[in-house]
DNA sequence: CTGATTGTTTATATCGTTTTGACAAAGCCT
DNA sequence: AGGCTTTGTCAAAACGATATAAACAATCAG
C-alpha cells in the first residue's frame, strides 16, 4: 500500500498530500499561514511515509547542521568520557548533535580533524587541545572561514580565543602546598609527558609552592611517563625502589595515581602510612579506591556546560564579535584518605 | 589579498584558477582527463583559498555522509567509553566520522536518536540497544528506509538484523559455575535493572549453573538497582549486613563490583578470605582494584572493530542483501585475585 | 581539405530542501 | 460592481557541490 521500499522526499509528501512540495515545507515547520485543515492532511501523509526532511538538504540551504563537533585526545580517560557525556547532554537539550573526533594524542589527526572541519559538517567546535602549536595554526584558519569554535580544559598561552578551561596551575599549586603542609619535602612526581604542553601547568605550579615554601626542588624525583594507569604503575615502582625515596607522590592525573597505588601495595608498603599520594581529576574511580584518593578536582561537568552553552551561544547570536568569552574554573582539592602526616 | 574572510567556494577556487567549477571539481577529484597543469593550477588556487568542499552539498549528490551514527546509553561506564573509543578508530581508519548519541538509558532519547537518523544525516548506525522494543519498532523503519544498521553488544531475541554480541548468558554461567566449583553455595547478585532487559541474559546463565549443579538458587539473594559504582557498594552493604549472609557476590558489571569492594571494607570483612566476588565487564579498573577483579571479559575492543567493519561492508556493498551478518563472540573468564575457595 | 579521432574543458541537470514574491480566490467596504 | 485587503497556495530561485553529455581544439589519416 504505502511504498515503503525506500526513502520518502519532500516531493512524495506532497504527491501523497495533493499539495505542493512549498506548502508542504510550511506545513511541516508550523507556518501560520498554512491552513488548519491542509496541515492536518499534510502531517497524515508525512505520517504515513514516514518522512524525514533530508539534512543535507535542508542544511544546504538553512546553512546549519545543528551539530558541534568535539575534538578529545582520548575516551579511555575518564576526564574525557566525562566531558563527551556532558557535552552531549548540553548540546542534546539545545537541539544539536555531535559529532565525536578522538585524536589520540596524534598531532597528524589532531590537524586532520581541525582541518576538514571547516567544510561545513558542524556549525561550531569544541576542541580540547593536545597539541597547542598544531591547534594554535588551525584556529587562525578557523576563524577566517568564520566557524566559532571554544578551546575546552586548557588556556592556550598568548591565543585569542574563547575558552573555558581549568586553572591547573593553580591546581597544581594546591597539591604541592597540601603535601608541603603535611611536613612532606621529597615529593616524587609522576609526569605525563608523551605532549610537553600538557602537564607543564600543573608542574609549574607544583615548583611555585615549593619556592614560596622555601624548600628546594628536587628534578631528580621527576619522572617522565604516558597518561594511562599502567604507566602510573611503572614509574611509581622506578621511584619507590631507590633508598632515597620519597614519602609522598604527586601524580598528573588520577589514572596514573590508581597504577601508582596498586605499585605500593606490591611494594609491601602501605598508603599513607608510608606513602601519601595526590591525584589529579577526581575522576570517580577516585573516591572508590583503597585508600580513597586525595586529589584535585577538575569539574569536568561543569566545564563542559559552560564550553557548550559558549559555543551555541556564539553559533546562535551571530552578532556576537566583540571580545572573547573566557571562564577559568578555580580547581579544588579534594581531601580523601591518601595522605599522611609526616612525623 | 585574499579574501579569507570567510568560507571559500568552488566558484571562487574556479575564478581565481580561470577555469570552471566543473574543471575544478574534476581536478582536485583527481581525474586524469584534466591536464597535469592545470591540476597543478588549480590546486595552488584552493591552497590560496584554504578550499574545503562543502560536506553538504556534496553528501547532497553523492548519497553520502562518510559518517556513521553511534548509539550507546552511557559513556561513563568504561565498557561504552571503550566501545566509542575503538569504533571511533576503525571508522576512521576507513574513512568515517561518528557521531555519538547518548541515550542516558532513556527510552524517548533511544527512540528520538533512531528516528531522527533516518534523515540522511549518516550513512548507517551502530545501535547498542537499551530498550529492546523501542529499538525493534525503529529498525523496521530503519530497514524500511533502506539505511544500514548493525546491533552492537546484546542479541535481540527473534530479531532478524545484523548483529555483533557477546554470548552474555555464557558469560553469566561461567562466572556461577566458577564460583560453584569453589564450594560457594549463598551468592548474592547485585542486579542492575533500571531496564529488565539488561541483566537478563546474564542472570539466565547464572541460574542454569546453579541448575546443572543441582543447588537452590535464592531468589532473596537477587538485588536490583542501577548501574553506577555507588549502586553497588549500596546494594553490596544491604545483602552483606545480613546474619545469614552471602559467603560470594556476583555483580553484574564490574562498576557495581567496585562498589561492593569498597562496602565490603568499610564492614571490616576482607576479600577474598571472608567475601568473594565475581565481576562482569572486565574494565582497565579491575586489574588495578585491591585485590584484582575477577571478573567476565566483554571483549569490547573486539566487538567495536567488527561491528564497524561489518556496518562498513553493508554500507559500501550496497548489493550485500542475503542474510544478515551474525557474530557471536565468546565471553572469558578472567581469573584475579577476589575470588577463594570456600573451606 | 574534409572527416575522424583524441584530448580537454565546460554547460547543464541534479540532489532535496527552504524561501521569496506572485497570484488567485474570497471577503469587506464604499 | 469595482476596488482593496486578506488568506492560502505555489512557482521558481537559491544553497554548493558532482556527473554526464556536449562542445571545442588540436592532431591525424586519407
């Protein structure tokens, strides 16, 4: 009876309808100028076909897609399977999809993604970046082509853009300082750094407190790493073996910080009567681990709501030149379990 | 000098060239009845222009989004977070973009994400399903449309579709009978059932153990809840403050696993020595808890990949009607350290 | 010098919408 | 009745690419 066999146009609807494709198009988008009664047979022959506006189509001519695409290293991170779920939550409860690029900690596809994502797919990015050179280069052609776009979770030095990011340094400081208070002086650092970019905020902030304390950093207790649990494991174990060790560990993130608590454990050691450990995220894994870990929270959530509603907000008010929008969450530590006093 | 104030056609990369737009569709498509010169001519042309061709209209012609939509309930849980993570790579790795749909387990946002894919937005959907009826109403659209589709992660029973699974009611028989064959006989079962369709399976597989092993299974022992790590350690408390309690709990996904260790704790009891505990997932977490997880390997890297692969082929071989492609995989055991004989 | 052949380029139709301005029909007012 | 709104519908022109068939030039054979 109906001709269910494929997809139905605009045309068919009309066809089925007797009416024209024109009033067709009115009809669906609730046009008051389109008579009761024709809507009414309209929406029953759209029914019945069970039509969908194409979106190419319809985004050709509208000029939008309704979608924003966001641009993450890496979903295995909680951090940033935290941020994808909110941000497609925000972007859901304002009408847009989006689309989802991983980079994978690869500056080739990190460019790949900024680059083809001026042809038209999305009406705006959201980029966490990775690699600030590579995003720092695209942006400029990002704005020339006049797509808006917001840097997410961290401040590109000297970039003029919007952003949304978190105030690692801060963070880092708060880390440093909590442990300094707890009478701890050997802090050994587990640092992510497959990216120089990346954890040099936290680090920096890390030193500050040591200086404003007074007490002498030690570059040798710094060691080098990826980002996931298992490189945590690793250099936490390299750190812990030497006789001069350190009572306490500072991980970059608090995956790293979960791979360097089961390395305690294996140690024989207990945390944190031997070891105090700092974590940074707060993932949730983070309050279920034994002991509960004491980190910094990097309000992920909150983040990715306000880098959303910046975007669409920028998408939607096309007026909106001006200045740029900025927001730096002030980042909190979280106390657990994880740490000591020093005696 | 040029004019990058904004989004470059293909009529301004023709006159710029001195072609036309055919010439320079032709060309940048690489077609080898246009002279080597002019290619070249051309080229430097959209190089000056930073030419993107316009996704949109060019989907419109071709039939075709090089995208591939994306549905899963959640992508907090590492077991989608890993699912989104490798389908996102092996689309890539062929050419695709994905866009992601969250439906929160929500039936309306499951239903509004299936319908709403119809419109031509992606070339085909992986669907790993909530709601077992709203998904099999839709796919009948779906196949109606003639819009490719494959079910990732459970088998819907008496569907006929493509489909990538994992033999969860295996899954569930392993885990009981491991735990059996240790002597356990009082198992609690932390039961996610926010939907009834999600545990089933596995629940199914976890009775026939007890069964074939001639043992009563306690139905009093079954408690439902949600999903999240907090459900379990909640749900743990309750079936471990018991006097009659459990000696072993089966948590249906590792998260609630996670939770139960951390109740298991606070009570003072120890596992494996006074509590066992079985898992399901096999998330990166349960190698680094305390003890190790024991728990069912899903496999989600596996399954992402031939999920995608076999979506892909469907796509691009638009004469593959015949059967539907089927891939069941086999669920394993991953012996930890949370599990002990009972004496 | 004509006609066929080959090699390049271009005009045109198409994809499926939305959006104007035009137009016919109907209603109201002198 | 004739003019003037008002109301409801539709024809036609975008949007920016690709694909097809036709046009044009240059080369070659007879």
């Amino acid at each position: 009876m109906n001709d269910l066999k494929s997809k139905s146009t605009i045309y068919d609807v009309a066809k089925l309808a007797g009416f024209s494709p024109a009033t067709v198009s009115l009809a669906l988008g609730g046009s008051p100028k389109i008579k009761e009664s024709t809507k009414e047979k309209i929406r029953d022959a759209a029914g019945k076909l069970k039509y969908q506006p194409n979106f190419l189509a319809r985004g050709l001519v509208k000029q939008e897609t309704k979608t924003i695409c966001l641009i993450i290293p890496d979903n295995l991170n909680p951090v940033f399977a935290e941020i994808t779920q909110g941000v497609e939550h925000f972007a859901y409860g304002r009408g847009y999809s989006i689309i989802l690029c991983i980079t994978n900690e690869d500056a080739q596809r990190e460019k790949f993604y900024l680059e083809i994502m001026r042809n038209n797919r999305a009406d705006g990015l959201l980029v966490f970046p990775t690699f600030f050179q590579v995003v720092q280069e695209e942006a400029l052609k990002l704005k020339a082509s006049g797509i808006p776009f917001v840097i997410v979770g961290r401040r590109i030095e000297g970039m003029d853009s919007d952003y949304v990011a978190i105030d690692l340094e801060s963070g880092g400081y708060k880390a440093a300082d909590f442990l300094i208070k707890l009478g701890h002086k050997k802090i050994g650092i587990i640092y992510g750094v497959a990216n120089p970019d990346l954890g040099k905020s936290r680090l920096e902030g890390f030193k500050r407190a040591f200086l404003e304390n007074g007490i002498h950093f030690r570059t040798d207790f710094v060691k080098g790493c990826g980002y996931r649990i298992h490189d945590g494991y690793k250099v936490a174990k390299e750190l812990l073996s030497d006789k001069d060790r350190p009572t306490a560990l500072f991980a970059i993130n608090d995956l790293l910080a979960i791979g360097a608590l089961k390395a305690v454990r294996e140690l024989g050691l207990k945390v944190p009567a031997d070891i105090s450990i700092v974590g940074f995220d707060d993932i949730e894994f983070a309050s279920y681990s034994d002991p509960p870990l004491t980190t910094v929270s990097l309000k992920e959530k909150e983040m990715g709501k306000a880098a959303v509603e910046m975007l669409i907000d920028r998408i939607e008010n096309t007026s909106a030149g001006g200045r740029h929008g900025a927001i730096l969450i002030e980042p909190e530590l979280i106390v657990r379990d994880s740490c000591a006093k020093i005696i």
